[in-house]
C-alpha cells in the first residue's frame, strides 16, 4: 500500500513539474557535454604542450649557455616585451612583414565586419515564408553542395632534420597529416 501511494506521489510530483525536470535534464546534459568535451581537449593537447614546455626550457638553457654575457633575467624581460609586442600583432623577427596592422585599409576592413555582422543574430533563422526551397536551392530534395576551391592547399611534412630551433615555430617541425 506504501509503495503505490509512494509511486504515485512521484509521478504525480514530476508531471506537476514536468518542465523544471525538463530544464534540470538539458541543465545536466550541457554540463556532461562540457566536461567530456574538456577531457577530449586535455588528452589531446597536454602531452603536445608538455613537451613544448621541456623543449623550450631546453633551448633557453642552451641559449644561455652559449651567450654568457646575458643574464636570465635579462633574456626574460626581452621575451616578455616580445610576447606581449606579438599580441598586438608586432613582431620582431627581420623576415616578417613590414605592413602595419592598423592601417587605414586593414582598420576600414575591420569597421565594415564590425557594422555588417553586429546586429545579425535573427538573419540565420529560417525565412518568414516558412520554406527552405527558395531560400538555398537543392536543400529541399536533399541534395548537398560541396564547396569548390580552385587550387586546394598542398600540405607538406617537415621532418626534424629540417627545422631550425632557433628560427622555426615548434608546431612546424610536427608533421601533418593529410586532409
């Protein structure tokens, strides 16, 4: 006798509050999805980036060594100064581009993406007429366009032996795989 009147309390608690379980659930669910995806990206990113800290302080311990008259306190400083430089786009390498960020072309670029995408969020629901068919042809019956590119990007491996630790990025010298 307990447990029908038990069972049927519960349901009738859950179809009283049938859309605060509904919310809970997707609540529940956004967050599991959140934590498997941080997995995924930490199993697939710590051990690259472990290795790239040990490779670093290998080659600043070794340019160190090899330039006596610097101290590392000195080398920090530099390092800072140049990271937060390349934040702003700014680099300090003699092969890189002599072209300004801002300039008045790059800043009109960036003023006319600012005005034309601000604003938009409704544009990417459906039509107000209510059909896919005019809107983007060929969805209706099913059919799906693929993107066509002129010349597709070669990609190329580097090895080891070809990359230079003092003037080649650490994720150059990995090779890549094909699309």
């Amino acid at each position: 006798m307990l447990q029908s009147l038990a069972g049927s309390s519960c349901v009738r608690l859950v179809e009283q509050h049938r859309s605060a379980w509904c919310f809970a659930l997707l609540v529940l669910g956004y967050l599991l999805y959140l934590v498997f995806g941080a997995v995924v990206f930490s199993s697939v990113e710590l051990p690259y980036e472990d290795l790239l800290r040990q490779e670093l302080g290998k080659l600043k311990q070794r340019f160190l060594e090899e330039h006596a008259c610097l101290s590392e306190q000195q080398l920090e400083q530099f390092l800072m100064r140049v990271l937060e430089a390349s934040n702003y786009g700014v680099s300090v390498l003699s092969n890189a581009s002599g072209n300004w960020n801002w300039d008045f072309t790059s800043s009109l670029f960036f003023a006319s993406t600012v005005l034309s995408t601000t604003g938009k969020a409704g544009a990417a629901g459906p039509p107000p007429h209510g059909g896919l068919g005019e809107a983007r042809p060929g969805l209706r019956a099913g059919l799906r366009r693929e993107p066509s590119f002129p010349n597709p990007p070669v990609r190329q491996a580097c090895s080891v032996q070809d990359a230079s630790p003092m003037t080649d990025p650490p994720r150059a010298r990995l090779p890549i795989p094909p699309p």
